[in-house]
C-alpha cells in the first residue's frame, strides 16, 4: 500500500496523549494501520482572515504540485523505455525513497524558513514548482523531437519493400549510372509472382534490355528486382507493371542523399544519446525537488486547518496513518468513533457518494484533519 492518511487531532492534556490513544486504537491490537509523528515545526500563525484565504490557496497548489510530481515521474518512466522496472529506483525524495521520506518527515528549514509568513513559505514553493513545470515542458519538448525525427528515419529504414526506404539495401553496381540513353528502375514483386516476373518483364515495354533482371533484396513477402531499360519506355513500362501487380519503385541513386540520410541519422543517434544522461539525472533531482515541495504542502496544509478548527493556542498532533489495505473501513469506523466528539456535524461521508444538493469538491470531510498522500504515481504498475 503506498496510499498515507495524514491527520490531526488536538492535544488532549499533552500531544503524548493523542499519539497515544491513537496506537492503542488502530495498531497495538488489531493491525489496522502503521503509525508514524508527523513533524511539523512552529510555524508563524498570522492572522484568521490570512488562514482562511491560504486554506483555499494550499488547496489549489496542492492540486498543481501533485500534477507536477506525476508529470516529472510519468516523464521519466516515457524515457527510460526499456528498462520501466529501473524507475523506482529513480523516484527518491533526499535520496531515499518515498515511503522512508514521508515517513520520517523533517520540514527543510534551508528552503523554506520558519520565520517567513505562511504566505510567503506556500509563495517560495509555487514560484519554485512551476519553473519546475516549466523547464519540464522545454526539456520534453526538445528531447521528444529528437526522438521522433529518430523513429521516423528508423521507420522509413524497416517495414515493407513497397515504403521503407532503399538506400541501405542497394549497391551502387546494380544500376547503370550516367547513361543517356538507358535507365535503371527498381520493381518490387510479391513471391508468389516470381515466376511471372521473370516470364514477362522483358515484354512490358518495348525497350527493356534482355535479361537485365536481378533479385536484389527480399523480406517476408516480396523481392526487389532491378531492371534496365530505355529512358522512352519508362512511362510505358511503369503503366504496364502496374497492370500485372508489379509495383515500382520511385528511385534514383543519389550518393550524395543517401550519404547525408546516413550521417542525419547518427547525428540524432548520437544527440538523443548525448541528451539521456542529463535529463535522467535532471528528473532525478527535480522529482526528488517536487515530492518534497509537496509533502511540505500537505504539512503546511495540516497546520492551517489544525488551527483554524481547533484554535488557539496551537495544540494538536499530526499523526501519518498507513492503512492496512483490508481494513480501511474498520479504520475510518475507529477513527470516528475516537474523534466524533470534535464536530457532531460531521458524519461520515465519503466523497464518492452523491448526496443531492451536497457539494464536498471531492475532499472527504471528517471531524479530524485529513489529508491523503498517494505514492502511487504512475500510470502503470512497475
């Protein structure tokens, strides 16, 4: 399970109390979740009106930064490719990972100082996670032309002989070069018609130079043959090729092409290599940089609330629930039953119910602070 329920509860004589209360009712006997503090550090209150407007602003941030995490993660799962199965072992937070992270929680006191107001603190990690989201989008971009101009070139050399491209299959001894007069095509012809082709292509024109023919390339399903004949019979054999199920190519050899086709692609061979290394190491750091910017929302998130539902002075606990996956419910039942006392309006309703007239914005609301942190980022399962 890397599903985490981040809550709170006010201090009852001491926050020891609170923690205390908790264990005994939802791991000491029956096992329904792992149970860890959640550090949060004195931070500067302010004023009730700040509180309430920050409330709605950590919740709109706290929506982007997530989006953030997963874009950096998905992206970073997009180009490792082959090896999905070495993205875990990318994803860190402080060079751990994710669970040791949240887990043993310690607020960055370098990057987000304390003695700022919550406003400016919930400030320095919006400017700093959309340069993140933004450098992503230009990073991305570059790397993903890169890549597909690669897989188009890669395209055009594989595929059947009727579309890929010829220049890595042909020599240039198989066409007759610099000839006023005659003219090398090169035709591709199913297997099944081989014998025919040989029959016939002599007479789908009236200049082909006998016996000129050769089998050069085949795949699965056809052979490219070459044949040389008169440039005036070109249109004529073309239009009669066609007629028998012969298709012919549209080639001519071009040293010079092929050349810059080859060297075009070891150039953006060589550029996507020269690009991975430091974009793998640039979503390491920018991963880990996001995931900490956004459990630090989650905390700033808990004390906002903490304060604005069970008031001054500052008193409560933050507690981090893993839960066990089978007992959920029997969670939610015991935590209830634990903190019903702290609002009576507040019975247990779950977000996905579709009470009429009753809009909960998708957050489930609960007489205690909640707040959920999924580690599950990605898309797919690893």
């Amino acid at each position: 399970m890397t599903e985490f329920w981040l809550i709170s509860a006010p201090g009852e004589k001491t926050c020891q109390q609170t923690w205390d209360k908790l264990m005994v009712a939802t791991s000491r006997t029956n096992n329904l979740s792992t149970n860890n503090k959640f550090n949060i550090p004195d931070l500067k209150v302010g004023t009730l009106d700040v509180l309430v407007g920050l409330s709605d602003e950590l919740a709109k941030l706290d929506t982007f930064v997530e989006s953030v995490v997963k874009k950096v993660a998905q992206y970073m799962a997009d180009v490792l490719e082959d090896s999905r199965d070495k993205v875990q072992e990318n994803l860190l937070a402080n060079g751990v990972d994710l669970v040791t992270y949240i887990t043993r929680f310690q607020w960055d006191m370098a990057k987000y100082p304390i003695k700022q107001s919550l406003k400016n603190i919930s400030e320095i990690i919006s400017k700093q996670v959309t340069q993140i989201d933004n450098d992503l989008k230009a990073r991305a971009s570059a790397y993903n032309n890169l890549k597909g101009n690669l897989q188009n070139l890669e395209r055009k050399n594989a595929g059947s002989l009727l579309t890929r491209s010829l220049a890595d299959i042909v020599k240039k001894e198989d066409f007759v070069l610099d000839s006023e007069y005659l003219i090398t095509m090169l035709v591709v012809v199913s297997k099944t018609n081989y014998a025919d082709w040989q029959k016939i292509y002599e007479t789908l024109a009236e200049m082909v130079v006998p016996r000129s023919t050769k089998l050069l390339f085949e795949d699965n399903e056809s052979g490219l043959f070459s044949v040389t004949l008169f440039r005036k019979a070109v249109d004529d054999f073309k239009h009669k090729a066609r007629e028998n199920k012969f298709t012919v190519r549209d080639f001519q050899y071009n040293e010079e092409e092929m050349k810059a086709d080859k060297e075009e692609m070891t150039r953006l061979s060589t550029d996507k290599k020269k690009q991975f290394g430091p974009l793998v190491r640039w979503l390491k750091v920018n991963f880990s940089e996001a995931f900490i910017a956004w459990i630090h929302i989650k905390a700033l998130r808990v004390f906002v609330e903490s304060v604005l539902r069970y008031g001054l002075p500052v008193n409560f606990q933050a507690m981090l629930l893993q839960p066990n996956k089978k007992n959920m419910k029997k969670l939610r039942e015991v935590l209830y039953d634990l903190y019903k006392h702290l609002d009576s309006s507040a019975a247990i309703i779950d977000a996905s119910m579709d009470i009429p007239g009753l809009n909960l914005s998708q957050q489930e609301y609960y007489p205690y602070v909640y707040y959920k942190i999924d580690c599950n980022l990605l898309d797919f399962k690893v």
